[in-house]
C-alpha cells in the first residue's frame, strides 16, 4: 500500500479562485484584513508576508501594520481598539508568538469577535461548543475541507487527534464531533498512544514533535493529517520544515496521508482569507452562497 498524497496546495488553490470570484463580484468596496506584526520573529515576517500576498491574489485589501517589539500593551490596545471601529476592516490578525512583555490572551480578547478571522476569540470558541454559525479557527477549518472533500462518510469513523491546544486540537475535535465521528483527544500524558492511534480511521498529529506518529502508530488505510510545523537542519546545515508523522514510513500503511510542508499550512492561510469574506458578508449583508 502506498497512500495517497492529500495536495493541500492544489485545494488552497481552488477555495481561493472561488474567493476570489466572489470578490470580484462585489459592487462597492472590497473585504479588508488587518494584519498586525510585532519585531522581526523570521518565521513570523514570512508568515505574514504570505497572507498579505494571499489577501491581495484574491482581492482583499492589506492594512499591514509592522510595529516595533517594544511596542507597549496600552498602544497594541489602542491599535486594535481603533481597528475594531474601521468600517473598512472586516478581519483583524494579531500575528502570534508576541515579544514576552505582551500578554496574548488579553489582546486577542481585544478583538471584535465578528473580527475574529483567526477564530480564537472567547466567543467564537463557545460559538463553536455551541454549534452556532461563527468563525472557525483555521488550520482546523482547512482540516476539515481536507477531510470532507475525501471519499469517505466521516459519520461514525473513530477520530483521534493528537494535541489539545485551543489553537488546533480543541476546536478540531468539536468539528469532528459535528461530522458525527467518535472523537478522542490525546496529548502529552496519554498514556500507551500507540494503542489509541492504531484504532484510528482518522488521525491528525498536532504537537510540533518530529517523527511522533511512525508507521506501527497507524490503523492501515487510515486517513493521516499531518499538522506539526518543525523546523529542522540536514547534515549540510541547510534548514528545512517537517512534520509529526514520519511521512517515509506511514506513506506506506496510510490510505491518505498530508506532506509537511505543502499539506496543511496552505489552507491555514486560504481560511484567514475566507473567514475575513464572511466578516465582511455579515457585516454588508452580502449573502453567502
């Protein structure tokens, strides 16, 4: 058995000319996304780079805002208090690890939560407990376009996610739970994870641990989502990212399995931009299709 490989590029590539369609169709003005950056962290000035360059494929305009890392708490506040009265912001991304002097929580709590593109306001994770329409967080909203475009009747299929972030594995597990599959989150202190994940049909490794899921870990022909962004060196010295699952060794039991990179972080940023057209839908009062 060999599995086969989920392209999530391919399937980024297809939401966003959908998106961009819809864009185009607009009469007036076009959805916004604020992006707001603090230093220089390399992998964060690349991330943000790329959701800009994103935004501005599918028609979203950028309001990028690069500040300092001694920015203080009260002027990232004021920031973000002004970006929530902008009518012609519709997302608001506050760029994720901050310098240590910053306090995550309580300035993402800031953010208007029908602003929320990242999904990780209180109330859109209750809103997601709750099963009520919301933004969703979105590496596990592009999961889930993952999975849902697969084959496979998800109802009833044992679901097993390794991780418990509110960031990825809580939110996924309630997604799942909505596809009716039996979900079980594992993490640091499971004990015997080889004997949870063997019984899974869908398996997601969310931990940021190199080679955690190896191939006697997994259930053959199950499905495989690959969420782990670790980067690494060869033996050259030349830096490269991979995943949790050892990809060599399970692409030969999984039935689907996602590379890293290349899998699940090009839908991450394809759902910013969807979540920030659904703000933006509301609050015009565009209908969704």
């Amino acid at each position: 058995m060999s599995a086969h490989i989920l392209d999530g590029k391919a399937i980024a590539q297809q939401v966003q000319d959908q998106l961009a369609e819809r864009v185009r169709q607009i009469q007036g003005r076009p959805p916004g996304l604020a992006v707001i950056l603090v230093g220089e962290n390399p992998a964060s000035v690349a991330y943000v780079r790329g959701k800009e360059k994103a935004s501005q494929r599918v028609g979203i305009v950028s309001f990028p805002h690069h500040l300092a890392a001694t920015v203080s708490q009260s002027e990232l506040a004021d920031l973000i208090a002004t970006l929530n009265q902008n009518s012609h912001v519709d997302g608001i991304l506050l760029q994720l690890p901050l310098p240590a002097h910053l306090d995550e929580d309580l300035l993402l709590n800031l953010i208007d939560p029908d602003k929320d593109v990242d999904g990780l306001h209180p109330v859109n994770l209750g809103r997601l407990m709750r099963g009520e329409p919301g933004l969703r967080s979105c590496t596990p909203a592009g999961v889930m376009k993952l999975l849902t475009d697969l084959p496979l009747d998800l109802a009833g299929k044992n679901a097993v996610v390794v991780g418990r972030s509110k960031l990825v594995g809580k939110p996924l597990a309630l997604l799942l739970l909505e596809q009716n599959c039996t979900v079980t989150i594992a993490h640091s202190r499971t004990q015997d994870l080889a004997e949870l994940t063997r019984r899974a049909d869908i398996l997601v490794a969310a931990v940021g641990r190199i080679n955690l899921i190896t191939a006697p870990m997994v259930k053959p022909g199950a499905v495989v989502v690959d969420v782990g962004i670790n980067r690494t060196t060869d033996s050259t010295g030349k830096n490269y990212l991979i995943g949790d699952v050892d990809f060599q060794g399970v692409q030969a039991v999984a039935g689907w399995l996602t590379p890293v990179p290349g899998g699940v972080g090009p839908l991450t940023v394809t759902y910013l931009l969807v979540n920030t057209f659904t703000s933006y839908a509301a609050r015009t009062r565009l209908a969704l299709v």
